[in-house]
DNA sequence: GTGGTCTAGACCACA
DNA sequence: GTGGTCTAGACCACA
C-alpha cells in the first residue's frame, strides 16, 4: 500500500504517449509529435509537453536531435523490454485491484470478454 | 485524450478502500477503521482521510453516525451498482492501455494467464 | 572539443549548491533552503530553484521529504564520490584550458601561488 | 553568488579558440580558419562561427580583412594583457571553486600534482 | 521551425 | 510552510 502521486498531467500523458509507442503509431527512429503541436493536441502549456518529453527522454526511450526535433529510440532491444514492462506494469495494477475485490479469475476474464464483446 | 488532474493521494486512498469494501473486507453497515487508524495504517496526515471519507460519504458509500464513526452503506443494490462501476472502470482503463499498445484480445488474456499462473 | 549548452542559470546554482554541500555548508542528511528561501537567496524565480534541486535529486545528492523540505543525502560513500568527481573535473576542466594555452605545470602553479597569496 | 545566463555554445567555441590562440597556435596577425572550416571542425552551424568571431572581433583579438579572411590582432601588448586576463580569470574560477569545497591550498596543488602526474 | 530556459504567478496536496 | 504542477508567454540558440 504505498500512494504515490505520479499522476500528473505530465505523466498521464507520458504514459499514454508510451502506449502509443508501443503499440506501432511511433516506430522506432521515427520523429515524435513536435512540443507545439502536441501541446496543442492534448490541449497543454507547452511547458507541460516539455516536461513529458523529458521524462520519456530520462527513461531513454526518447532522444533529442536538437532544432530537429525529438524521435523515439533506435534501440529495439531496450524498445521491447520497456514494451514488455508497460504492458506487465498495467495489467499487474489491474489484478491487484481485481484481487482487492476478491474477484477470481473466471470472473475477470468475464468482464473483459464482455468489453471486448461489445 | 482526455486527462485528469484528479489522481491525488486521497482519491488513491479513496480507490483502494472501496476496492476493500467491494471485496468484503468490510460488509454492508460495518465500521469502517477510524480516522487516526487508517491515517496510522496508510501513513498520511488524518486530514487526509478526512477527505476520502468525505468523497466516499459525497458518494453514497459510506454514512457517519455522529459519535460511533463510519459506515458502509446497507443499500445493498446501490452498492451493487457502486461495485460493477467500479470493477468495469478499471477493466475498461486497461483494456484501453491495451489497445493502445495494439494487443490482440488473446494477447491481453495471455498476459492475465501468466499473472494469474504466478 | 565537444561543446554543451549546459550552463543555463540552474545548472550553474545546481553547480555552486554542490560545491557548498561538498564544502560542509550542508551536512549530510541536513536540511537545505526551501525553494522559496534559495529563489529570493540567488533572486531567480522558484521554478527555477525547482530545477535546480530536481537535477541533485536525480543525481541522488539530495532527497525530498514532502512537506518537510529537500535533505543532503546521507550516503555518505557514495557522496564522497560524488564530491571526488566533482573536485577533480573542475579541476580537470581548469588543466585542459590551462594545456591549451600551452601554460607548463610550473607556469600554472605559479599563477595558483599567486592567487593564494593574496 | 553571481548567475550569468551567458554560457551559450558560441561563447564557449569563442573561448576556446581565444585558448588556443593564447598558447600560440596562430600566432598575431596569423589567418584564422574560415567560417565554414571552423564550423565544420567544431560541427556547427556556420551562423554560429560567424557570432563567434564577431564577438573576439569587437573584443579586439581579431580583425576582418575584408575579402581574405579573419586574422589575429597584431598588438602584442594588447594580446598579452588579454592573455593573462584569460588565464587569470580560469584559474580564480578555479580556486572559487576548490574554496567553496573548503580545500586548503595543498590538497589543490596535490589534486593538480596527480593530474599533471598522468 | 525546433527545443530550451526563465519568469510571474496561480493553485494544489499535504502536515 | 513545504514542495509540486501548471499556465501564459517571453526570449534565446540553433539550423
């Protein structure tokens, strides 16, 4: 039981740019959404978008080429294991508070066929 | 992309305890721990759990009897309600991470399997 | 020859705060200025301050107990080394600029005697 | 406790070509590379030499003839002033330093003793 | 156009 | 009072 409070817009967003990396809208090398534009996006002070990309950039996921602009990392090994380590690190949340709530198994896997079902 | 600011400690606190009530740890119209022992529990300021209390009160969950502390609601169909909301909140916030990073039903059931097998 | 662009004003305090911690000024495990107190000390803004000890965080000199204010670390082996590095680059940096004016070990001395004695 | 937000990169290619003039690579009155030579030696944009050397120029150390290049003053005095100047403010940079360490003079020299010693 | 830095200042969470 | 986050916006360095 420990409470962080990671839960910044910052890191929302961080981690919801991960997923998008992750899952293939991104590739490898390829050049990431410019500061403006992605402040723009998400509807952000630009200031914030600076603080995302650098927490990408300190996990080394993310790379700066200066007055070029920022790309996700050519390192495909470190790529996947950091993949592999978002997908665990989400789902391993979601049992925990399915444990809390003493579902079983079979009733998990039931919710989410029904999410999927739709 | 929508994001939050709302993931302070307290609405953290807030989350786990109703995962502990809608998991039985706490029955329908049962004490709830006071407010010095969760603070002592979790290790925050009492303040603190004033507000979660406060939020799970605004919320239907739980009800003050003026001198003897907090209590689980007895409406056992609106905490019914309460439990499938909540249950399906966090399944439908995975499956959205999932689908993000692009993973195939079978995939995210995999993953659950490997979790689960542990 | 490879140049930086890392001598913005936070790096700079960020430099000047080490070498101060490094000097005794802060023991290890004491207490350092607020945000606040350190922005109105070097008058820049707090933000700015916020940066500063955000680096020394990340480099483990220093750790935050929330509400309660930014510590020197108490490892005391691993600031040990910390403060070698960072007396033998500055010292590093100085012979580098000192070899590229071509100034001979003894030439050097002579200018540190000078400086010392007065 | 003095800031300076003056450290960009072509303030720091600028002193360290003022280095490698004080230690007599060219010599006065000697051509110094051309724009585009240096900005590719030092893998910059050529924009960035041209600041460079307009800053040593209105400092007085070089002078523009106009069709043949860039070349180092030809007053000697006026050199060696700035060339002690030079030294002078590295090496006091220096002992700021290693004074806000608390480092006696002796533990300086001998910190210099073993980099010399290599 | 790209990112980086900084300010001024608001507002929050927590103790 | 402590740190943390965020905005709005200016200005810089560099290509």
């Amino acid at each position: 039981m420990d409470f962080k409070r990671d839960k910044s817009i910052y890191s929302q967003i961080g981690d919801y740019l991960k997923g998008e990396m992750f899952g293939g809208k991104y590739d490898l090398g390829q050049k990431l959404p410019s500061v403006r534009e992605l402040a723009e996006i998400v509807a952000v002070n630009p200031n914030t978008i600076v603080r995302v990309y650098a927490e990408l950039e300190a996990e080394g996921l993310v790379y700066t080429e200066s007055t070029s602009g920022k790309f996700v990392t050519k390192d495909e090994e470190f790529f996947n294991i950091k993949r592999k380590e978002y997908i665990v690190g989400h789902a391993r949340e979601f049992c925990a508070t399915a444990e809390r709530c003493r579902l079983t198994k079979s009733e998990v896997l039931k919710i989410l066929e029904e999410l999927y079902g739709k």
